[in-house]
C-alpha cells in the first residue's frame, strides 16, 4: 500500500515545515510514503469562498484515481484514539487498497465535488487547527499509528 498527504497549499512556518519532515522521514522506514502539494490558488481576494474551494476541489480532483481510498480531514470526521488509527490504516493495508490518500483542504474546508468523492473523514479533535498545522499532527499521528503496529515502544498506554 502506497499512503499520499495530499495538500492545498505550501507550508509556510519554518518549524512546522521541520516537524513535517521528522515525522515524513521516519514514515518512509514503514510504507510507501509521500507528500503531494497542490499550489495554493491565485487571487483569492476576487474569488468569494465558495469559488476558492471550487478552484481547490478541480485541483485536488485531478491527483486522484477511481481505485484511491480518499480520507478527508475534517473537523465533523470520525474521531479515534491513537490504537483505534492504527487499526483503522491496519484494516486498509491488510484489505488490499493499493493508494491510500489522506486530503487536508484549504483554510475553507472543502467543496462538495470533494466530499462527493471520499471514502470518509477523519477528525484529530473538536477543535480547529490550522490547515498548516493539520499537517503536522497527521504526520505524527500516521507516524506513532506505524510504530503501533510494529510493537515500538513510540506510543505509550
């Protein structure tokens, strides 16, 4: 199985950008892995929110193939404990998907073209993070998820 980040937009902080790359770095010793930016979009000052997320979905529509499982992050997802996400990626590697593709939209969310498309939605809290951030904390979370399941002492219950 092949597990893709797919994500709108660049990562901006310097030390969200080096969290991202630890944890990017210790995944590729466990899977298939990688991290796909899409641009983010030009001139979003004319474009009313719903147009922006339009211009996103065409974007992010267009990396993904019929057989892709897609995973949107999205506050109203499903949430797990970190044991129950492991057993979650657990069901798919064992389950014969061949591309696994986790999406974090745009500061809007997404548009319904994309929600139409996934497989399902996945929540880290009841809070809201940043898109930026979103990506960090499912690198991390991807990360410790592997660990679990290869029995390593990352996670502790």
């Amino acid at each position: 199985m092949k597990i893709t980040l797919l994500v709108v937009g660049k990562t901006e902080d310097k030390y969200l950008i080096e969290g991202i790359d630890k944890y990017l770095g210790r995944l590729k010793h466990y899977i298939n892995f990688n991290m796909l930016i899409i641009p983010d979009i030009k001139n979003t000052k004319n474009l009313t929110e719903a147009q922006q997320k339009a211009k996103e979905a065409e974007l992010i529509l267009k990396q993904i193939n019929n057989p892709d499982m897609i995973i949107l992050m999205d506050e109203r997802g499903k949430k797990y404990t970190s044991i129950q996400f492991s057993e979650y990626l657990n069901k798919y590697m064992i389950g014969s998907v061949q591309q696994l593709i986790f999406v974090i939209g745009g500061p809007y969310g997404f548009d319904q073209t994309v929600y139409d498309r996934a497989n399902g939605k996945i929540s880290l809290s009841d809070m809201t993070f940043s898109h930026q951030m979103v990506r960090l904390f499912l690198a991390e979370q991807l990360y410790r998820a592997f660990s679990i399941l290869k029995g390593e002492p990352y996670h502790h219950e």
